[in-house]
C-alpha cells in the first residue's frame, strides 16, 4: 500500500511541475519552458504511471481504493 501512496504522490508532484512550468511561459522562453515541461510530463508517463500500474497488476481493486486517486 505505501508503494502505491508514494507512487500517487510522485505522479501528483510531476504533475503540478508541469502545470507551473506552464504557468511560468512568455514570449521569450516559450521553447526552454515546453522542454521542461515536456521532461516532467515524460517521467511521470513512462516511470511513475507505469510504476503504478505495476504495483496495481493483480491485486484486489477495493483493496488499494484508497492508496491512490485520479
């Protein structure tokens, strides 16, 4: 359960980075700021989603219910 609490979080907390990433764009570093978000979008895909979804593989969903959220 606490690997899948960690998990959500880490997905919460890239996400928000690319949120303010985003926030954070103007005129002159348009194309710095896409790149950065674009490097935390990718890790939360490709290492904490499939990190979830490894640790949700087989398991009984009322178990975990509450360990994560979309």
């Amino acid at each position: 359960r606490e690997r899948v609490v960690k998990a959500s979080r880490d997905i919460t907390s890239n996400s928000k980075k690319v949120i303010f990433q985003v926030h954070r764009m103007s005129k002159d570093n348009r194309e710095e700021v896409l790149k950065k978000a674009e490097k935390y979008l990718v890790a939360v895909t490709e290492q904490y989603v499939a990190r979830l979804i490894k640790e949700l593989a087989g398991t009984d969903f009322w178990k975990l219910r509450r360990a994560y959220s979309p």
